[in-house]
C-alpha cells in the first residue's frame, strides 16, 4: 500500500525525498491541492513581489527519479478520499483567515496569488494592507516600491503584535512612516467592500486593492471525524506521530511537542516544513527519532533583515544587543530564569543570530552584562562558572 502524503508543498516533498534517501522503496504517492507541483512560499513575499526578474519558486521535484505518483489538483475532503496506505503523512499547510464583507480580498499564499498581485501592484495605486505582521510588512515594503499608495490597518496597537512585546513592536512603526506607508494601528475592520474597508467606528477607507494578512489556520478541517486529534494543527508528539497510530504530520499544520520548551508548538516557516520531514521519515523506516528545534524564521522588511531564533514564551528577562534609537543594527535576547538563551531578534545582526542559536540549543547560561554589550560576541558572553 505504500506511503500517501497529503499536501505538496515543501514538507511533503521533502518528506519523498527523505523516504527515498534513507532506502524505502515502496510506493509513494503525493497528493497536492494545487495543480503547479511544490514550490518555495518564501520567495513569494520577498522575491516574486518585488524584483524585476524574480526566480522561479518551483522546488524542480523529479517525480520519475524519484519514483513519486503525484497527485496535483486533488482537494482531499476526507479520509476515505484517499488510497490505501500504510502510512499516511498530513502536510497540508495553512489557509489565509478571510475578513467578512462581499469585496474582494486579496491573499498572499499560493504563487498564483503573488503573481496577481505583482500585476496590480502600480504607481498610484491604492493599496490597503489589513494586518502588520511579518506578511502584512513584506507586502507593505512591496507595494511601496513600486509606488503604489500604502495605508497599513491594524487592530492591535503596535505592528507585529502576534509575534513580540508591545515594545519591540513599536519599534518597526517608524521603518513604515519613512517608506512612505500610512500605518494605522488600534483599527478594527467591520468588513471588506467594494472600494475599500468598512472600518468598526463607521470610517470608510478608500483602496483600488485589499490585501488581507491577518494570520492563517491550519488546514485541518477535513480531517473532521477521522480519530486523529486536532487543535491548533495536528497534534502530534516528539516523533511528529498523530493520535492514529502510522499517522504523522509536518509543516504548518503540525502542533508538535517540544521537549526543549516544554510545550506543544505550532510553527508557520520555511525551516519546519524543510527539517521536520527527516524526522517522519526515519521514524515511518521504524526508527524513533525526535523533533527538537530551535525554531528559525526571517523577514525582510523596510530595506532590512529581521532574523528570529527560539520561543520567548517563557522568558524571565529581556536583554537588549544596541539601541534602536542609535543604532541601526540591533538584536534582543531572553533569557529563562536559569540565565539561559531562549530567543533571539535580530535586526541586521547575522553573526549574531547564527550564535544565538545555537546558544539556545546548547543551553549555556549567558551573562546578562556581556550579552548586552553588542560590541561582545554572543558567544563570548557564557556567564562564569
């Protein structure tokens, strides 16, 4: 019966390549939402959108070396959907949240979405963007450069609310102001309309063009009465094992436990959906192999580099790496209560990213003191024994 895997992005075939790379030679059969074959999401935002000639996002999957049935444009509603299978792999992504009203929105996360949108994005054009997290700031930069008229919504009182402290989210409204974007925080849209948004307080604003970033769900749903168990993704355990036993799941919609942080995470980027396979991979070949990243992600935004390492959620301290009113280039740290890295952010500070996180995978106790020198290397800053 062979190996189905539901969803052909980049978990999914990465998840074919790893099976054939560590020697199983069954049957695999991929099956993908989509009619393109998989391709990179990353370089929607940051390439597709934004540079005169971008590169092609397809992955080059060679479905005929690799001895791959697959499946494109096949919406799998339910299990009984599917062939036969000794082992099933869910990596089915994420779905865009859509904001109510009969106008049209635009989303960004298929390729054919980015290429729409390049297409309108115009001198003059007015664009509105709701939501100013790391998407909602990518698609701002984008359509900014083009020049296209700019205005930002956002509910919460600072951009990249869902993702870090007020504070630090704070510190990214200027980098909108100086590009020429209008951002307009603490508004909540009532609905989407033609010409524009409905905002709550009755104020209508005016747009040729809305994009809606306002976060994305799991694409779980068909999963409904199945016996696997889901939440916020599908719950899997250190091994990436759903609840049903020769059931995994990677990428997006996998909500894995975290032996490192001591919770169940849910991670919506490139590095997941990259690593996580080789992990189902070597367990679905019998082995009992355990996911324990330290979760990596980059943005950029505004002309710059923003680089994320870890999870803060449990941080006793927060030690900032330069003033950003000062200095350009910044990183913040958090540390849990046993002095130890647990997060990083980094603005223009690579060197510091690459040893941040791998700090955090050490568990090495940092002082506080060294560490918020950004003349000091990070890892010059382990605190004495």
């Amino acid at each position: 019966m062979g190996v189905v895997i539901v969803g052909a992005g980049l978990a999914g075939w990465r998840t074919a390549e790893e099976l054939r790379a560590r020697g199983y030679d069954g049957r695999i059969e991929l099956i993908g939402a989509e009619q393109r074959p998989p391709y990179d999401r990353p370089p929607l935002s940051k390439k597709v959108l934004i540079e005169p000639d971008p590169p092609d996002p397809s992955l080059r999957a060679d479905f005929a070396a690799l001895d791959v049935a697959f499946q494109p444009g096949v919406a799998v509603t339910s299990l009984d959907d599917l062939p036969a299978w000794d082992h099933l792999v869910i990596a089915t992504g994420a779905l865009p949240i859509a904001l109510p009203g009969p106008g049209r929105q635009r989303f960004l996360r298929t390729y054919e979405d980015a290429l729409a949108l390049r297409d309108m994005l115009k001198p003059g054009v007015r664009v509105a963007i709701v939501g100013a997290g790391w998407i909602g700031a990518e698609l701002a930069t984008a359509a900014a450069g083009h020049g296209c008229e700019v205005t930002v919504v956002e509910a919460a009182a600072t951009p990249l609310a869902a993702a870090l402290p007020a504070e630090l989210g704070e510190l990214t409204a200027a980098w909108y102001h100086a590009a020429g974007v209008e951002l307009r925080t603490g508004v909540k849209v009532g609905s989407v309309e033609d010409g524009g948004l409905a905002f709550a307080d009755g104020e209508f604003l005016n747009a040729d063009v809305v994009v809606t970033a306002v976060g994305v769900r799991p694409a779980v749903a068909w999963l409904a009465g199945s016996g696997i168990t889901t939440g916020n993704g599908v719950e899997v355990d250190e091994g990436l094992r759903a609840s049903v036993p020769g059931v995994y799941a990677a990428g997006d919609c996998a909500a894995f436990w975290s032996r490192r942080f001591g919770r169940r995470l849910r991670v919506e980027h490139w590095d997941v959906a990259l690593h996580a396979p080789e992990v189902v991979a070597a367990n679905v070949l019998g082995a009992d192999e355990a996911y324990d990243v330290v979760p990596y992600f980059w943005s950029e935004q505004f002309g710059r580099m923003l680089q994320y390492a870890g999870h803060h959620g449990d941080a006793a301290t927060l030690v900032r790496r330069g003033d950003p009113a000062y200095d350009a280039k910044w990183a913040v740290c958090w540390l849990n209560a046993g002095g130890q890295l647990v997060a990083i952010l980094t603005v223009d500070r690579h060197r510091d990213l690459v040893q941040g996180r791998r700090a955090i995978a050490d568990g090495i106790p940092l002082d506080p003191a060294r560490l918020a020198d950004p003349a000091v290397p990070l890892k010059q800053a382990v605190a004495p024994s």
